[in-house]
C-alpha cells in the first residue's frame, strides 16, 4: 500500500528551502492577467515564493520581466499590485532604471562611471504569455512556457478565450497550510463529497474523470454538470479543472474561466490568488459564480489548515493513498520526491 509524504515535509525549513531551489525557481508561476499591462509603463508586481518581481510594458511594446531588486543596497523598487510608471525610481536614494531594466541615473553618487557598464542592470526574469495571462519563471534554464504548459492549451480548446468572456475581478484566501497540503487535495476526489457540498450536487451522477497528462504534472477533472444544476447554469454543461504542477489551476466552463496561483509562503503557510471571467450570466449570477468559487477555495484551504496543524503536531508521520481514489496523489509526492532527492543541485 503507498504511504503519503512523511509529515516533516510539509513542515520543515530545510525541506522547504530545497522545494524553494529545485521545484519553484525551475516551474512557471501565474502573475496576474495582461489586460493589466495594456500601455507602455505599465507594471505588475508580486512577491511569489519570496521572490519579488515585476513585469513591465516597454515603450516597444516588448514585456520584461525583472527581480525588484535595487542594484545599489537590494531596496525594493515598486510597490506591489498593478500600476504605470515612466521609469523605475528607487524609493531609497534615488537610483533610476528605464523601462528596459538599464540604470540610467545615480543621483549623487559620485563618481558613477564605472556602474553605467549594464553590470548594474535589473536582474532578468523570464516572462511569457499564454492565453491572456502572464508568467514568469525564475531559472534561466528551466523549460519555456509552451513546453512547461504541454498538454494544458490542447485541454482548454473547447472552453472559451478570455477574449470572449469579460473580467469580473479577483479575490485571495490565505491559511495555515503547506502548498503540498492543498496541492495533494487537489489532484483527489475523494474529498468532494463531504468538502464541497454544493459542488458535489452539481455534479452529474458518475461524471468526473480524472486524469492525468504529461508525465503527471498535469492533472485534469473532466467534468460534466447535472442539467439544471448550479454547475450547468453558473459554468456551462461540460467543464474542466486543471492542476498543473506546482502552483497553477484553471477552472474553464462554457461561461467561466477562473485561474488560480497556489502560492507557498514558507512551509505553514499558502496564498490562493484567482482571477474570474464570465459570460452570458446575469449580474446576480455572475456574482453567485463568483463568491461560489471563493467558497470552493475557503472549503479546500478549511480542511487543509485542519490537516496541516495535525502533520505540525508530531502525532501522525504518514497513512495509506488509496489506489483508487488517489493515484494522483502518489505521483504528485513522487514529483516532490524525485525533485528533492535527485542530485540536480
Ligand atoms: S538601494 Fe536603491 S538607490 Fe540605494
Ligand atoms: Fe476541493
């Protein structure tokens, strides 16, 4: 029978500094919608597994990506969230960047000749774009973002683009859990029942389908509503939710498309930030679709915070994966396990 992750690895700082290393520098991690960098100037910036980043439009139209890093004494530059600059000031002695990353001016400094030899450019960051949303990466040589997405674009060609639905805001739920604790609860169905009532009953009797695609990394609900459920009516007939490893989810619909970034903030802790479009609902049930899917998050993140204060508490070390109901489960720690234990260091 397959036992689940030791518990300390889903406590432990060293462990966490490891997945830091080998797992969230080399994946692909959702920043934020580009309808937010429409215009020259304009920026996103987050911090994501302690990395702070933003991603800029350049007056050429071009998006870079860059560490919010100050090249002087390491200030951060922006502020976090969206906005739109004309260059990139530095909030701590004035040390100013163009829109490309090239340190331009050093007010005061001295002697500055030897800094304007691009060694004290912005750190690069990798950005791309799929599907009107924006990515960065962290390592240099991880794989590009169409190979890292692999089956994902291939899965959401029946649901509509954003393009076709209209933006109807973001929310955030942070808890008490390691990214693994909700991440293993994803990739089951086990759960539904009993976590997500009203997410159950909108299902069809017998109409999920899990599978997974791209050596595991991707894990697909293929899921049909009941007619006349909240499900049809709120998402359209057919639906999909997708992981893919190790902090993104969609949720696509016929009327509905929710993007998720499973945030790690240190081993006890996670953010869930999502971002929801829809179309062809009314005001009122846009708004139901809405606070039903922060609801979904709220549930999954409830019983992970219940999990996760029992791997804290020493009592529990591991217990059986169903190969049944879990076997996403076993190959998602296998993932964790492989990147850990290997020696790509
Ligand atoms: S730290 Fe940025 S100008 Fe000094
Ligand atoms: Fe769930």
């Amino acid at each position: 029978m397959p036992e689940s992750l030791p518990a300390n690895w889903y406590v432990n700082e060293d462990i966490y500094s490891r997945e830091r290393e080998r797992i969230f520098a080399k994946n692909w991690w959702l920043l934020g919608p580009e309808h937010d960098l429409a215009l020259p100037g304009a920026y996103l910036c987050d911090v994501i597994c302690g990395w702070s980043v933003f991603v800029l439009r350049g007056e050429d139209g071009q998006l870079r990506g860059f560490h919010n890093v100050c090249r002087h004494r390491a200030s951060e530059l922006l502020r976090e969230g969206a906005g739109c600059v004309r260059e990139v000031r530095c909030p701590y002695h004035g040390w100013l960047y163009d829109l490309t990353g090239v340190l331009v001016k050093t007010p005061n400094f001295g002697d500055d000749s030897v800094l304007m030899d691009s060694q004290h450019n912005l750190f690069p960051v990798r950005v791309d774009t799929w599907h009107g949303l924006v990515f960065i990466c962290i390592d240099h040589e991880a794989s590009d973002l169409r190979s890292w997405l692999g089956s994902a674009d291939k899965l959401c060609q029946p649901f509509p683009s954003l393009a076709a639905l209209d933006y109807r805001g973001e929310f955030i739920v942070e808890g008490q859990a390691n990214w693994k604790t909700y991440c293993d609860n994803t990739v089951e169905g086990y759960h539904l029942p009993l976590v997500h009532p009203r997410l159950a009953k909108s299902l069809a009797k017998g109409a999920v389908e899990i599978k997974s695609y791209d050596d595991g990394r991707a894990v697909a609900f293929h899921v049909n509503y009941g007619s006349g459920s909240d499900g049809a009516s709120l998402r359209g007939q057919e639906g999909l939710w997708l992981y893919l490893f190790p902090g993104f989810q969609l949720v696509a619909g016929a009327t509905t498309f929710k993007a998720e970034r499973v945030e790690p903030i240190g081993p006890h802790a996670l953010r869930s930030r999502n971002w929801a479009w829809y179309r062809d609902l009314s005001k009122e049930d846009r708004q139901d679709a809405f606070n039903w899917a922060r609801r979904i998050v709220e549930e999954d993140l409830g019983i992970c915070e219940r999990v996760q204060r029992n791997l804290e508490s020493g009592m529990f070390t591991s217990g059986p994966l169903s190969p049944a109901q879990e076997i996403h489960v076993i190959r998602l720690q296998e993932l964790v396990r492989t990147a850990l234990e290997g020696d790509n260091s």
